[in-house]
C-alpha cells in the first residue's frame, strides 16, 4: 500500500513540518498516480500547528489520502483542528495514550484508525487483554489495524515474534472482531487496486 513521506532525508523527520519545499515534494510525488496516503510522518505538540502540516493536511483532504501519523496527543487534536475530516491512522495509536482518552478520539473523529505497531499496556499479566481494551477492541472493531512497524532491519528478523504477539491476544476476541483487527480493516481501508 504505497504511502509518500514528506521527507527526503533522514534529518527531514525533524524539519519537515517547517520546509515549505516539501509541499512541493509532495506535489511532484504526488503526480506518479499511485500514492493512497501520506506518511509515516512525526509530530509532536504545537509542531503540528505549523503553516506547511495544515497546508499538508488541506493536500490530503483534497485528494481522498489517508496521513499515517505518528503523533503525540496535541499533535493529533492539531490535526484535527486543521481539518475535522482528515482521515489519520494514528500510528502506534499514541504509543501510551490511556485507553479511555483513545475510546474519546475514536468517538469525536470518525475517520480515526487506530494503528497498534509498538502500542503499550494492551495486555497486562501473562499476555491476557485487559479489560479496557477488550472493551475497546469490542466497540470499535473497525476502528484498529495491526501494524510491524519494520522501520529497521533488524524488525524483520523478529517479525514472526511480533505477529505471533498479535496472534496470542486476537485470540482473545470474538473472531469477527479478531478477523477485522487482523487483516478485514486493513483490506476494507486499501482494497486491491
């Protein structure tokens, strides 16, 4: 599923959100006519407030792309003050967002998709789901993709591991709202082109 970082080097991770030429980037990309989404792209607190990420966001919403973003709380409502409509996978659904504050986003922002790649405090002692989430899971089954989050190689090598980690707590939901966490979500969101 071919998404487009505003980036162009590594250093861009902390200088994109203030480089009006990546506007531009995004433009020129843009133009290959494949592209469904922007991002991974990183923000944090009032970095999202920023000319060139409400002038990405306004790219996004005109042509139907999704922002895969990998933001703190602030960053997220920033976002979502540029553009209420934006469609965001949030990445690593914040990483330790308490459950509740992330039930309320999923609540105020349709359009939110939940990504769980590095995504703590979902299981608690020995691997169970805890209550929170289960409850989550069950009143937002459309809501969550699973995510690997290979950003390095070495999270290739340990890939298996971290499928078989999904696998162990899927197994605790009901399986229709396992199957549209799994993989159902991720092929209603990106269907084959």
């Amino acid at each position: 599923v071919p998404f487009l970082r505003p980036y162009r080097v590594r250093s861009d991770v902390q200088t994109w959100s203030t480089d009006a030429t990546v506007l531009t980037l995004l433009e020129e990309e843009f133009r290959r006519g494949y592209y469904v989404g922007l991002g991974e792209f990183h923000l944090s607190g009032e970095a999202a407030a920023s000319d060139v990420v409400c002038r990405t966001v306004d790219f996004a919403r005109r042509h139907d792309l999704w922002l895969h973003a990998h933001v703190d709380d602030a960053a997220l409502e920033i976002l979502y003050r540029h553009d209420p409509r934006a469609k965001i996978i949030w990445a690593h659904t914040g990483f330790s967002t308490p459950p509740d504050k992330v039930g309320a986003y999923l609540r105020a922002h349709p359009l939110l998709v939940c990504e769980l790649s590095y995504r703590y405090g979902i299981t608690g002692d020995e691997g169970r789901l805890t209550p929170e989430w289960r409850q989550m899971f069950e009143a937002f089954p459309d809501r969550f993709i699973v995510g690997s989050d290979t950003w390095i190689p070495q999270r290739w090598q340990v890939y298996g591991e971290l499928m078989e980690a999904y696998r162990a707590w899927l197994g605790q939901l009901p399986r229709q709202v396992a199957d549209r966490i799994a993989h159902g979500n991720g092929e209603r969101l990106f269907p084959k082109r």
